[in-house]
C-alpha cells in the first residue's frame, strides 16, 4: 500500500481497489453468465457485465477529475471473491444448485461494493469533492439495484434448487 499522509490519499487507494475490483469483475462475469442454467440469471449476469464496464468508465472519469491513475493495485478482495466464484463453477453439483451458489458468489460481490463505494462516497463528500461523491453514488446505487435482482432471482431459484432433494424423499 502507498504511503498516505491524508484522507485524500486513502481515498485514492480506494478508488484504485474499486477500479482493480470492477476491472476483475469484467472478466468474471462473462464466466459467470456462461456457468449459469437459468436463463434469468444468465441475463443478469450479462446486463451487469454492461453496468461493470459503465463502472470502469465512471472511475477513469474520476481519476481524470483527481488527475491520478487509478491502475497499478490489485483488489485482494475481489480476487478471493472471484476465486470462491470459480470453485461454485467447478463443483459437481445439479444446474439448479449452481445456480444458486452462483447467487451466493455474486451478491457476496454486490455486498463488498456496496460496502467500498459507500465509504469512497463518504470520503469524497467530507474532502468536498461533490462531483466525484455523485458519480461513486451513482455506481453504489446500481451495485444496491444489482443486489436486490438477485435476491428477487434467489427467492425463485432456491426453490428450483429444493425440488430434486425434495424427489429424493
């Protein structure tokens, strides 16, 4: 980590982490989509790779706005995520618990953004940097949207992924 001296600096090394985060989430998610049986969560997966790429764009206008690159860090976090995510893909399990462990993987993604943007916008907003504070809520908004998709996609499948242990009985 780069030595900081100022909330400013923290709030730089943030933004580095979100931007390595949603840098490894485009690559994840098309994986994600592709391991996916139901064709709803597949979509979802695939409309939130467009909003990820939207989010890239958003934070390299930000680092334009702060005049710092935001590249050169990798997001810890986000890799051990995505790995949790890779080993669901290899389990051998039904489509239909797939499916669900796949939810599991990705809100546990949304909730650590969630998380990370909500502070960065804190800090952007106690620095007075208004317009980077609108633009990380505005991408904090999208992750809380992407969380509830898939809460609503989970109450559907959760019960898809009941029936074969239910036949079971």
């Amino acid at each position: 980590m780069a030595k900081m001296k100022s909330l400013e600096d923290f709030l730089v090394e943030e933004l580095k982490d979100l931007y390595s985060a949603e840098k490894q989430l485009t690559k994840a998610l098309p994986k994600m989509a592709k391991a996916a049986n139901s064709d709803d969560l597949r979509q979802a997966f695939e409309d939130h790779l467009k909003e990820t790429e939207g989010q890239v764009a958003r934070l390299e206008k930000i680092s334009k706005l702060a005049g710092r690159s935001l590249a050169g860090k990798k997001c810890k976090a986000m890799e051990g995520l995505i790995e949790e995510g890779k080993e669901i893909m290899e389990e051998d399990c039904t489509p239909e618990v797939r499916d669900v462990a796949l939810i599991a993987a990705a809100q546990k993604v949304e909730h650590y953004e969630i998380a990370s943007y909500g502070c960065a916008k804190t800090y952007a907003r106690l620095l007075g940097y208004s317009e980077v504070e609108e633009l990380l809520e505005e991408t904090q908004q999208e992750e809380s949207a992407a969380d509830e998709k898939l809460t609503g996609l989970s109450e559907e499948l959760n019960a898809e992924a009941l029936e074969p242990a239910e036949a079971e009985k």
